[in-house]
C-alpha cells in the first residue's frame, strides 16, 4: 500500500522511531519516539491534573473520552483503538510525486483556546526521545518530520510546551480541548486543512499509549501533545501527556 508514511520509512528507522504503516507489527512501535516534555517549572495546566495509581489494562476505559472544560482526563485501556471521527471524514491529500516537492505545516489554529502559532520540524534526540520546540519560543509547536504532513495518510504529530519558566506556552489549554472542537493547520503548499477532536486523554508518561498514537490509520489524522498532570522540580518534568486526537474533516486549496 503506497502512503506518505511507508516513502518515509527509511528516516523513521534511521532515527530510532517508526510511525506505524501498512502491516507492520505493532510490537515494532515500540521503537516509535519517546513523548519528553522538556517544559520549564512555569505554571500547571488548572483542572488536569490525574493521579493514575495503576495503569493497567483492565481498569481503564476501553475508549477515549471526548474532553472538554473542566471535565477530568483520564487514559484509556493501552490497547483501545484511536477515537471515532466525530465528523464526516473527508479522503487525504494524495503526497507529492517526489521527495523535493512535500509540503510542510507552517501554522496552526484552535479557536476554541486561543491557539495561533507557527509550526516548525523536531525529530528525536539522542536518546529516541521526541524534540519539542525551543524553550525560548513559547508560542512555536513542533511537527515530527517523519510523521505525515498534516492531511495526508496517517497520524500527523504536533507538539507543543504547557509551559516554560517564563510562564504559559502555546498548549497551556490544549487539556480544554473536547470532542467536536476543530483544528486548522495551514500548509506550505497553500492549502488549509481542518481536523475535527474525536477524543482526548491524559495518559502517564510510563504507559504512554504509542500504538493509539502513532499507529497506522486508514484516513487523515492529527495528533497534538503536551504535558500534564504532576510537575517534578527535581527531574523538571511533568508526569503525564495531554493527546489530542482528530481526524481531516474538511480540506481545501
């Protein structure tokens, strides 16, 4: 099956991660990027925190629930699939022809909390843990350049601090986020995409749920992440991920 993902497989195995296509195991994702949140001790998400006492797979949701403002986040079973679109899902955006000529996320909305930031590439660090944008840019998110370009096959992933010493960044509100809620993210080749939030969840970073994540899908979808839950100020990280699921409902350009 030819996707955006399976011509970028090679760079996902050279940087130690791999994003999920076609039939692969789902035992191989485990080599997908560990969620880090390199967030300064600046303030914490208010309403989001979750103490997850056991994580096990039988005494968690078997889905993942819809969010929303002051509703508790809570992780789902590990194996539970990715949410239903809550939307009519539209077909992706064939990739380009060649290599030289894919396209970039450049920007992205959320109205519903305020969000109006610039996207730049991360990759992985040394250690195969996912980048995340310069502390010292609060406001930028972070798109994982061997995921899909927002729009085309597959789960594409953005990221973005809750926060840094300085105070509040560019996802400080993403855990407001609720089912319905829409996203744009704007294109270098000049079209606009618009993904609709199926499901959100806050999932502890030592059973961080990488096959609902990263594993191959049948349409379009994105994928936003953050930090939750309990700040360490001797480790300077927080416990949790805020995941944002959503799925390509409308495109244009």
């Amino acid at each position: 099956m030819k996707t955006s993902t399976n011509k970028v497989l090679p760079g996902l195995l050279i940087a130690g991660s791999l994003g999920g296509v076609g039939a692969i195991m789902v035992g191989l994702l485990s080599l997908a990027p560990k969620v880090d949140d390199g967030s300064g001790p600046g303030p914490q998400p208010q309403g989001s925190t979750v103490q997850i006492q056991n994580a096990g797979a039988y005494d968690l949701p078997p889905t993942v629930g819809p969010g929303g403002k002051n509703v508790p986040l809570m992780p789902a079973r590990l194996d539970a699939p990715p949410p239903a679109a809550a939307a009519p899902i539209v077909p992706p955006i064939p990739p380009a022809k060649t290599k030289t000529k894919r396209a970039t996320p450049t920007r992205i909305k959320i109205p519903a909390i305020k969000v109006n930031a610039p996207i730049g590439p991360v990759t992985v660090d040394i250690q195969g843990a996912l980048d995340t944008p310069p502390l010292g840019k609060p406001n930028r998110t972070g798109w994982y350049r061997f995921s899909p370009v927002p729009g085309e096959l597959g789960p594409a992933i953005i990221n973005g601090h809750v926060s840094t010493k300085r105070g509040s960044a560019v996802f400080y509100r993403l855990h407001e986020l609720a089912k319905g809620n829409q996203i744009y993210v704007y294109r270098s080749d000049g079209k606009v995409t618009r993904f609709t939030v199926s499901g959100v969840e806050q999932a502890s970073k030592n059973s961080f749920p990488t096959a609902r994540v990263y594993g191959n899908t049948s349409n379009a979808q994105l994928r936003l992440i953050t930090c939750g839950g309990v700040y360490n100020k001797t480790t300077h990280s927080f416990s949790d991920n805020i995941i944002v699921y959503a799925t390509l409902s409308k495109k244009k350009g």
